[in-house]
C-alpha cells in the first residue's frame, strides 16, 4: 500500500498524521492521533504499519473507534445542561 492510501484511509476514519516513520528503514509505519483533541490518548493512537495487510491496520484503526466511542459517550453522559 501506498503511504498517501494510509492517510486517506485513516483521515477518512478520523484520524489525524502526528508522526510519520513510512521511508525509514526498520521503522516503515505512520503514526495518527484522533481528530478531536478531546478524545487524544496514547492507547488512542493508530500506527499503520507498511508491511501489514490493511485488514490487521483496519483492525487496529476499528478498536481504536470503538473505545473512542466509549469514552466520548461518557464525556457526553458526565456533561451538565444548562436549563
């Protein structure tokens, strides 16, 4: 896969570029934070390996969403309204 596929893939899903290894040899992966700054943690970051198939970085990419998910519906069950 080309590494321009990667990042339209992840930036489809949300995520953002934060650090990019892709040409360095016995690194080849990029690094992508979640769009919503507010969500940002490290279990939360996707790293895209070159050198595995896009089902296992999809794979990765899904559970990362999912626990997102979570944790955004617990922000959003926390908040108070204003009345």
């Amino acid at each position: 896969m080309k590494k321009e596929n990667a990042i339209s893939i992840a930036a489809a899903m949300g995520f953002k570029l934060d650090y990019d290894q892709w040409d360095i040899e016995d690194k080849n992966w990029i690094r992508f934070v979640l769009s919503n700054d507010d969500l940002d943690e490290k279990n939360f970051r996707l790293i895209w390996y070159k050198d595995d198939s896009i089902e296992q970085n999809l794979k990765r990419a899904a559970n990362i969403l999912f626990k997102a998910g979570q944790k955004a519906k617990i922000q959003q069950i926390n908040e108070y309204i204003y009345l």
